[in-house]
C-alpha cells in the first residue's frame, strides 16, 4: 500500500501601492505559486497533479475633487493554473463604482 503524499505550495507575492499624483491611486498585487496537491497514485481528482498558478489584481481609484470626498473605482483580477496535464482554470473578474463620502473621513493616504 502506498502512503499518500502530503499536498505542498511554494510561492512569491509582490505588491506596489502607488499615490505620487493627488487624484489617482493604485494598488497592484501579483502571485505566483507552484503546487502539487496529489493525494496519491489513485487519485482522479480534477485539481490533483502538480500545478503553477498566476493572480494579478488591480485596484485603482480616481479622485473627482480636491477634499476627495467623491471617487471613482475600479478593480480587476487575472488568475491561472495549469496542471501537467491540462489548464484547469482561467478567471477575470472586473468592477467599477462611484462613491461620496464626508471630508471628515477622508483617505489618510492623501
């Protein structure tokens, strides 16, 4: 009988927060990991097998006034994996708001 395997993640992650110009700020993360989540040597399952992944995610923000009190956003995620075998899964994901709020809560990142 074989012992089945223990399931295993490395990976890195970055990210960068820019806010240098007074009516944009952006917050930018990215992963990357490599994975190998097989239980054993029977094991069928559609995420088993050794795998890399990749997630990018966007989240800006657009000041409309000086005091920042109304704002635009918007976010976005990219991710993959892909197995040995095949590429499992592809995502986007998108979003976009407007917002108002008092001058007393302002952002601190101003």
């Amino acid at each position: 009988m074989t012992m089945p395997r223990r399931p295993w993640t490395f990976g890195l992650e970055n990210s960068f927060f820019f806010n240098k110009v007074s009516f944009f700020q952006t917050y930018i993360s990215q992963r990357v990991w490599y994975s190998d989540m097989k239980i054993g040597p029977e094991s069928t399952s559609l995420y088993g097998g050794a795998g890399l992944s990749y997630h990018v995610s966007l989240n800006n923000t657009f000041f409309f006034n000086r005091s920042k009190t109304f704002q635009g956003t918007c976010y976005s995620t990219i991710g993959h994996l892909a197995t040995m075998e095949a590429s499992i899964w592809d995502t986007v994901s998108r979003r976009a708001g407007l917002s108002t709020r008092s001058s007393k809560e302002a952002s601190p990142c101003s």
